[in-house]
C-alpha cells in the first residue's frame, strides 16, 4: 500500500503545480526527480554538467507541463521520466546537427537521422503504457521492490535493508514480481 500512496503523492504534487504553481510541492519533486534525472542521462553517456543540465531543463517542462499531466493513464515518474528521455532525445538530435552543421556539404548528403520513426515511438508507447498497467497490476510489496531494483538501482542487500526483510523475501518477491510480468506482457512481442 506504501508505494501506491507514494505515487499519489508525486501526482497530487503535480496536480498542485499545475492548479496553483505550488513552489514547495515543484521543490519536492525537484528534489526526489533531480538527481534520478541526472544519473539517467549520465547512463546514457552524457558528461556530467550536460546530465545536469538537462536534468534542470526537463524539470522545468514538469513544471510549464504540469497541467498536461494525465494520473490516470501515467504514474508520475512514468511521465516525468518520459520528459527526460524526450530531451535526451532532443539534445542528441541537437549534437547531431551541430556536428553535422560543422561537415563538408557532401558529408553532410551521408548523415541520416538514426532517431526513432514515428511508428517505431508510438509502439514504444504503446510498450510502456502496457508495462506501466502490468506493474499497476502487482501486489504492492513486488512493486515496491521492482521498483527499488530497477527504478532506483539498488542491490537486493540494498533493498533488503530498506524494506527491513530478509534478503530472500527481496529475491522470491522480485521473482514472483518477473513471472507475473512475463505472463501479463507475454504476447508483447
């Protein structure tokens, strides 16, 4: 029950942005979203201050956006994490043609845009909104410890420690957690 009374904690804070430009709720987010956000983008081979950066640039479209938010279709991190991957994908398209801009015209005649087809991102949505339903559907404790493995990137020691359970119960809940998945998303391919 813990980590669905989280996520309508992040949504009721997003909708506060949105109604009122609540600052304490948008500090809050910025706070727990930041630093998730820039190691994120470090992972996926920005330099440190252009993480940083992008992370401060995808918070701030949390905050012009907010009102475009949608809890019933999205989890809060779902969507913010969506921002970021799309300014990601921005900021490498940017790279891309500055370098590109600095080629020779003939060059320039060779370069493609590698960038995802508009069919291949609207599958890709369709993949997460199914994904996100699918661990929507799990018992709170295997979304809590799914959630702290791969969203947040803890060992399962880590995770044991947190949650104050035994380092089997982390393992049997994320293997339980896998195979409901697996069944739920099993014609995904």
């Amino acid at each position: 029950m813990q980590n669905r009374e989280r996520r309508d904690d992040w949504a009721k804070l997003i909708h506060a942005v949105a109604k009122s430009e609540d600052r304490t709720a948008f500090e809050i987010l910025f706070q727990h979203f930041a630093p998730r956000i820039k190691n994120f983008m470090k992972r996926s081979g920005m330099r440190d201050e252009v993480a940083e950066e992008l992370a401060q640039e995808t918070l701030l479209m949390v905050w012009r956006k907010a009102a475009l938010f949608d809890d019933t279709s999205n989890a809060a991190s779902g969507w913010i994490f969506t921002i970021a991957r799309n300014i990601r994908v921005d900021a490498l398209r940017r790279e891309r043609r500055s370098a590109s801009a600095e080629a020779s015209d003939i060059e320039a005649e060779f370069l493609w845009d590698s960038g995802p087809s508009a069919e291949a991102a609207a599958a890709a949505h369709q993949v997460h909104t199914r994904v996100s339903a699918a661990i929507a559907a799990l018992p709170d404790d295997q979304i809590r410890v799914v959630e702290l493995s791969f969203h947040h990137e803890k060992a399962h020691a880590e995770i044991a420690e947190a949650l104050q359970i035994p380092l089997g119960t982390v393992k049997s809940r994320l293997r339980l957690a896998m195979n409901k998945l697996r069944l739920l998303l099993d014609n995904l391919q």
